[in-house]
C-alpha cells in the first residue's frame, strides 16, 4: 500500500481544526435555542422539527448510500465510503435531538389532542395509527435498526480489515442489501409519522419515496462538498481526481432527476383527482409567500442543478462542484421547511430567529460528532483490495 494512501487521515487532511470551532456554534445555537424555548414555546418546537429533519436526512441518506455502495461496489464510492460510514454513526446523536420532538408533540401534531381528534370524522378514522404510544414505540423501532446496521457494518468492516475473508465480505454486503430495504421501509414510515401527520387530514402514497430520495440527494451533496474542502490538502490533494468528483455529480444529477420526478408525480396526481380532501394541501403550499418558496424550489432544487450537473467541467472541477452541492444543501433545508411549516401557519408565511439558532445548534454538535468519527482512521478505505487500482484508473482517465 502507498505511503500516500496510508497517510489520508482526517489529522492529515486538517478536518480535525474545524472540530472545535463547529461545536462552539453549536452550544451557542442551543444556548441561544433554549432562550427562545423561554419565550415561545411554539415557536421553538416549530423551528426544532425542520432543523431536526435537515441533519437527519443527512445522516439516513448517508446509511443508505453507504449501503447501496457495499453492494453495488464502484469506483465512485472509493473517496466516500469512510465519510459516510461515520455520519450514519452519528445517528446515536439523532436520538437526542429527537427529545425535544417527544416532548412538543402537541404542539406539532394536531391529533395529539385526542379531544379534537375524536371530533374530526377524518382523522377520527386514523387514531388507530396517529396515536403518542405506537409514535413513540415505532420512532425506537426506527432508531433502533439504522443504529444497529450503521455499526454492524462498521463492525463487518473492522473484521474485514483483519482477515481479508472474502466470507466476511460476502457477510457485508448481505447486511447492507437487507438494510437497504429495512431503511426503504423505516424512513417511508418515518417520514409519516414525523412530517406527514403534522397535517393528519392529508395523505400521500409518494410522500415516502419523496423523502427516501431527498435523504439520498442530500447525503451525497454533503459528502461531495466534503470532499472539496480536501481537494487542496497535502494528504488527499493526490488522490482526488476529476473522475472522482465527476461520478458524484452524476449520481448527484441522478437523484436531482429522481426527486423533481416524485415531487411532481405527487403533485399531478392530486391536481388532476382534484378532490377536495388533498388539494388544499397545495392550495396553501403555492399561495401568497409560500408560492414564492415553492417556485424557488422548483428553480433552484431542480432547474439549477440540473442545468449545471450536465455540464461536464462543472463536475470536474472542486470549487464548481462545491457551489452546486451547496445550493442543493441549501434548498434541502428549504424543501423540508416548505412541507412541514404550512402545517401549522396556514397561508401565512412565517419565519423565526429560532429556526436559524435550531439549525446552527444542532448541525454544529452534529459536525462535532461527525469529525469525531472520522479520527483516527484514514479517509481512503486503505484496506480494501481495489483502491489502489480505483485511484490508478482514476490517474489514466485523467491523463487520457
């Protein structure tokens, strides 16, 4: 193994400076966070539950790219798989920031108040499922198997590193094709219980694979631009090759496609059933304010990546990729925003310091963590047999 592969550590590539620094915002973001809980308690749990939904999408994408990469294999997972492997760890962090959803409940889900539930024909129909004792109880079913598959494969991968078995291998990559449907199926349920029941009288049967995509979308746009903020380092500048980032922009491309495709099919199917128990969900979604939002969604999660994505220098180049990979990033918080908060504001378009102290807080405790689960192991998978030969393609590709 080269020396220069062995070495591509995250001391090496200087991520372990920005540790610090992100966990300093991320206390003050909560201290400033739990101030507003003071003063609003609505509003703090409103401004909590996107926030929470923005990093978490990140760390479940990151569990189900990972999986996908085990079993599919390619040169396009060879600079990725570490960094994923360790924000999927970090879902043990995701349980508690998922408290204070517990405890606002009935702030967010209108059918936590059982009174005016049992009222409602419609939603009356639906306690059976919409009820605090199976939300609770499924939401540590949920939490239970992506914890217990994002260290079972790294458990897999630390015995791999030892023995080189190919059965140990084969045991992998079985692991993470039935966590890939396991985590197909929690987070479509996931993302009823926890986003789609903040409106219980609406109902979606794309709701789930919209959400599953934008989890995918949104774990490889932040590991994208990860990888360009190494790009210049002594330890990676080496490795990373056009052809590296050009396989991320494509898959990047492909799930910008795959998402414009849920959303829309959702929205065509109940524009022309038109029936009045579906439509005023996006009656209010595309009215006043939130129209506006909804049109900077469509343009800039979809029409601008997409335009830009097919471009090839785009793709190739760190600091061109990195734009798109934030935009996307962005307009992921944006999307998340635009689905939950009309739930509770109506047509009002509404808007809090607490949603950017909520979203500070948790992402900079979360990148702490991230970071942590980097140290101490190299970037590069180095004890896998193919990468030297990955990174060698890599070089010809580009010096052909």
């Amino acid at each position: 193994m080269s020396a220069g592969v062995a070495e591509t550590n995250a001391s090496a590539t200087g991520i372990s400076q920005w540790r610090m620094p992100s966990l300093v915002i991320g206390i003050i973001g909560l201290a400033l966070s739990a101030l507003g809980y003071f003063i609003n308690q609505e509003t703090f749990f409103r401004s909590w539950l996107p926030s929470f939904l923005f990093w978490f999408s990140i760390v479940a994408g990151s569990l189900a790219v990972l999986m996908l990469q085990y079993v599919t294999g390619g040169e396009w997972g060879l600079m990725i798989r570490r960094p994923l492997g360790a924000a999927a760890r970090t879902m043990l962090w995701m349980v508690l920031f998922f408290i204070p959803i517990i405890l606002g409940m009935k702030y967010l889900y209108p059918w936590s108040n059982t009174q005016w539930a049992m009222a409602d024909e419609n939603v009356s129909q639906k306690l059976g499922w919409l009820n605090w004792k199976r939300f609770l109880a499924f939401a540590a079913l949920y939490f239970a198997l992506w914890n217990l598959w994002a260290w079972r494969i790294r458990a897999l991968s630390l015995s791999f590193y030892q023995d080189r078995s190919p059965y140990t291998e084969l045991k992998r990559r079985k692991w993470a094709a039935s966590g890939l449907l396991m985590i197909v199926l929690t987070l479509t349920f996931a993302s009823i219980d926890w986003m789609m029941s903040t409106e219980p009288k609406w109902s979606s049967t794309m709701y789930g694979i919209t959400f599953v995509v934008g989890c995918a979308l949104s774990a490889l746009a932040f590991v994208t631009f990860f990888l360009t903020r190494l790009v210049n380092t002594e330890a990676m500048g080496s490795l990373l090759k056009p052809t590296h980032l050009r396989d991320l922009g494509n898959l990047m491309l492909a799930f910008v496609m795959f998402y414009a495709y849920t959303t829309f099919s959702e929205f065509l199917l109940i524009w022309y059933a038109n029936l009045h128990e579906e439509i005023p969900h996006f009656l209010v979604r595309t009215s006043g304010l939130w129209g506006a939002v909804a049109f900077s969604v469509a343009m800039f999660h979809f029409f601008l990546p997409f335009g830009l994505l097919l471009i090839r220098p785009i793709k190739d180049r760190p600091k061109t990729i990195a734009i798109v990979a934030v935009i996307i990033i962005v307009m992921r918080y944006v999307a998340l925003y635009w689905l939950v908060a009309p739930s509770w504001y109506g047509e009002h378009f509404t808007w809090s310091w607490m949603n950017l102290t909520t979203l500070l807080g948790i992402g900079g405790v979360w990148i702490w963590a991230f970071i942590g689960q980097l140290r101490g192991q190299t970037i590069i998978p180095i004890h896998e047999t193919w990468v030297e030969e990955a990174i060698r393609e890599g070089a010809l590709k580009v010096n052909g």
